[in-house]
C-alpha cells in the first residue's frame, strides 16, 4: 500500500500530468469512455495531502479539455451523425440519443449547460446539438461556462476529500472518486425529474389556457350572435256563449196543416 501511495504521489508531481488530464477530458466529450471528473477529483485530493499537482493547471487543463471535447462532439454530430458507429445503434445510446433531442427542442440553454455535469447525457447533448444544426455561436458560449462550473465543481469535491483524509492520499483519492460518482448519479435524476416537472406544470398551464381562450371565444360568439326573446304567450279570451234558443225555430205542425 505504502509503495502505490508512493507511486500516485510521484505521478500527480510531474509535468506529463496535465496534457493527459487535457487528453481525458478532450476525448470524455464525444465518447463515453470514463468520467473525465474522476480523475479532476483524485487530482485535487492529492493536492491537498502532497502539494501536487499544481490546481490551478488542474483546473486549465480540465475545462480546456472539456471545451475542446464537447465542440468535437458538436461537429461530429453535424458532420456524422448519430448512427453512424455501432456503439451508438445501442439501445440504451440510442435511448440517451432519442431523450437529448426531445429535451433540445424544448430548452436546448437549459440542456447544455445542465448536462456537462451528466457523464453520457453531455455527450448525447453534445451530437445532437450538432445534429439538429442548434446555433453553433450559442452553443460555445453555454459550453464554456458549463465547463468552468464543472471543472470547479470536481476540484471542489477532491479538495474537500483530501481535506478529510489528509493522512492517506490514496484513501482520499478513492473517497473522492466515490463521491464524485454518487454526486453525478444525484444530480441526473434531480436534472431528470426537474424537467419532468417543467413538462407537467407546462402541460398545465397549456391546458388552463386553452379552456380559456375557448370560453372567452364562446362568450364572444354569443355576444355577435344574441339569441332570440321568447315570444310572449297569447292572451286567451274567453270563448262566447252559446244561446240556447235556435237560430231556425222549427214551423208548428199545426201551420202546416192549416196550409
């Protein structure tokens, strides 16, 4: 054990460290690998127990990486595609795939930034935001702030590790990474049953409007149209009395005989 703590802190103290922090990150953003934050995280908790690697460079090398990673995605998606390699005819990618791009239609601002902090769900954000032709200008803007945040986020997290178990730098280096996973798994169903939230108070609210606009448009329609007043009954007049004398009274026999 003495001689991998050794070997970790000997490692995390040299030059080399930073390009392949760049290469990891660069290449987590269009293919799902391995959480390029695992290793942002063991960096920082090693920073706190040994001094090295410097954190700073840490940070610089993550988000340049992430950013360069993430735009490799987009042009990937707008060039290639989304079925072009089998990994992505797989059902749970094309799953990820076919949620990134109903979720883009609806808050594409929203989905970028959120999703840097997803490990698959940046990368299907990513290929479909080149595939859909999402505005390429906006898109750098929201991945160059989401990957700052998220690189702050994993040093923050190794940080706070190194700084409970500053004896042991790889029992740091392991607690971290745990946690760092277990964060990310929290934070994806907190992402996912927020936008189902949205979904459902949107529903609503689409719902409330339209009884709306079809009672003020039924209003209105009676208002042009006024429905007729009912006729007023007819007054009965009593009916006249009948007189019981004949009109014609009939000739006496005996008048007839004196004929």
């Amino acid at each position: 054990m003495e001689f991998i703590n050794e070997a970790i802190l000997h490692a995390a103290g040299q030059w080399w460290i930073y390009p392949v922090l760049l290469v990891f990150c660069f290449i987590d953003g269009f293919v799902p690998i391995l959480p390029s934050e695992t290793l942002i995280v063991a960096l920082g908790a090693l920073s706190v127990t040994s001094g090295e690697p410097n954190m700073w460079l840490v940070m610089a090398a993550g988000a340049l990486g992430a950013i360069a990673g993430d735009n490799m995605a987009y042009l990937l998606g707008r060039h290639v595609g989304v079925e072009r390699f089998r990994w992505m005819r797989k059902p749970k990618v094309q799953k990820t795939l076919h949620w990134a791009r109903y979720e883009l239609d609806k808050r594409g601002a929203m989905l970028i930034f959120t999703a840097r902090y997803i490990p698959v769900g940046r990368v299907a954000v990513n290929w479909i935001a080149g595939t859909t032709g999402y505005p390429r200008r906006r898109f750098i803007v929201l991945d160059f702030f989401a990957s700052i945040t998220w690189v702050a986020y994993s040093a923050g997290i190794g940080i706070l590790a190194g700084n409970w178990v500053h004896e042991h730098p790889l029992l740091g280096v392991g607690i971290a990474v745990a946690f760092a996973i277990v964060l990310g798994i929290v934070i994806d169903h907190l992402l996912t049953w927020l936008h189902r939230w949205r979904d459902t108070r949107g529903a609503a609210a689409a719902t409330s409007r339209a009884a709306g606009h079809a009672s003020d448009a039924k209003a209105a329609h009676s208002g042009a149209h006024p429905e007729p007043a009912p006729a007023p009954a007819a007054a009965h007049s009593p009916a006249p009395a009948h007189s019981s004398a004949p009109l014609h009274p009939p000739v006496p026999a005996q008048a007839d005989a004196d004929a």
